[in-house]
C-alpha cells in the first residue's frame, strides 16, 4: 500500500484501499482522498461545481459560507465562479440564537434548489459550531421538502470532535480537509473529500479528473505512507 506509483495511476492499491478506509470510518459508500485536493476550499469548489449545472439553484442554510466560498460561488464577483456558469445562489441566515431557521428554509427551497450547504463550523463567523444533531434535524426538514436535494456539509475542523458525523445523519457529501486538525501530524496533502450517497461520488471524480476517467486515475507520487 506504500508503494510509489506515477504516470497515470491505473491499479493504485494504497490510493484505493485508503479511500476505502475513509468511506469505512465516515459510513460513507465512497471516498476521494487525494494529494490532488489541494485545500478545503479546493474540495468545496469541487463537490459543489461537480454537481450543479447552469440554472441550478444552490442554498446555504448556515447563513454566509467561509470567506473564501465567496468566490467559488461568485458571491464576490470573480473569474470562474458557479456565478459564471449560471448557477444561482441564496441562503437562509441562522437565527440570532444560533439555530437553524425552519421557517426560512421552507420559503427558500424552492423546485430549481439542487444542492443545500451547511457549514459545520464557524469559520470567521462568531456563532457557535452546530453540532451534528442539529445538522440532522436541518437535512430531515430540507429532504422532507425534497427528497432529491444534495445536502453537503463543509465540515471544514469537524472530523472526530464528535462520535457521530453529518454522513451519520443523512448529509449526501460531507467536504473537509484534515491538515487543520490539532492532533493530527501537520502535513499539506491531508486534504480529504468525502461523500455519501447518490451520484455524487461519481460526479466529483470527473470534475477532479475528467469525465470518463473518474477515480481510476491519479499517481500517488510517493506520499502514500503519510496519508496512513
Ligand atoms: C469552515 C471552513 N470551511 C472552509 C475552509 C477553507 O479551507 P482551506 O483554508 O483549506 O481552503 C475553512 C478554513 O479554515 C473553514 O474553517
């Protein structure tokens, strides 16, 4: 599982079995943990722009996402943001308590909404971190108005702070990187993405790679021993 691949990456047997171990710990179906992922952001811009397309609507229910989300989604004008290819965006702030506002997000999700965001930790925000039970209850209400929405969760610093995670609570892609973590080795290629269910995981592939390649290519290049 250490060895060193290169060129395309056909058969990768660490790069496969370590996204395997991901999917196991996460009780995801699949995993993309990749040194190609170079940061969180990278891994938001690609769960998101992998699986909206033009006229799609996305909402975060977190209220405002990270500041550098801003634009990835084209919130702050810039070059190559979702904005750009016609993708639409709202959200619904959180109460002033911090909660979730149920009543927003039945308003708000309306039939063009394809993906709902939440962000689990506050970022430069000063509201408090919303724990993965309220997560929950959050994607119950969005799937109970539409069953087919993607929920992801930008679980940016989440991982391991709770037993459970937003993938145990119904999110369809949760999207983080590890590097940040304190007690974990600080390393720059720690940069995971995660998903759930649908086709998600095959969408995100051929944005990370291209569309008929997928997960089947991707040369570790020798760094396979630091992700495990
Ligand atoms: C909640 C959240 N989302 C996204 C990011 C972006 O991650 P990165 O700085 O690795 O691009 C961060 C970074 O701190 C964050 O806290």
């Amino acid at each position: 599982h250490f060895n060193t691949t290169t060129g395309y990456g056909y058969n990768d047997l660490g790069r496969e079995t370590l996204e395997k171990v991901y999917a196991d710990v996460f009780h995801t179906e699949d995993a993309l943990v990749r040194p190609q992922i170079t940061c969180g952001t990278h891994a938001l811009a690609l769960a998101l722009s992998a699986n909206l397309r033009p006229n799609d609507k996305l909402v975060y229910i977190s209220g405002k996402p990270y500041d550098t989300l801003e634009e990835v989604i084209g919130i702050r004008p810039s070059n190559g943001s979702l904005a750009e290819y016609g993708v639409k965006y709202d959200q619904v702030d959180l109460l002033e308590n911090g909660e979730f506002d149920f009543e927003g997000i039945k308003e708000k999700i309306t039939n063009d909404v394809k993906v709902v965001g939440i962000q689990r930790s506050k970022g430069y925000a000063t509201r408090p971190t919303l724990s993965v039970e309220k997560i929950g209850q959050a994607i119950k209400a969005v799937k109970e108005i539409n069953p087919n929405i993607i929920v992801m969760v930008d679980n940016c610093y989440g991982e391991f702070v709770e037993e459970i995670e937003p993938s145990d609570v119904g999110a369809d892609m949760i999207v983080g990187s590890l590097n940040k973590k304190s007690g974990w080795r600080a390393c720059s290629y720690w940069w995971i993405y995660l998903w759930n269910k649908n086709k998600c995981i095959e969408n995100c592939s051929y944005r990370l790679t291209t569309p008929g390649l997928g997960k089947e290519v991707g040369a570790n290049l020798g760094v396979m021993s630091s992700f495990y």
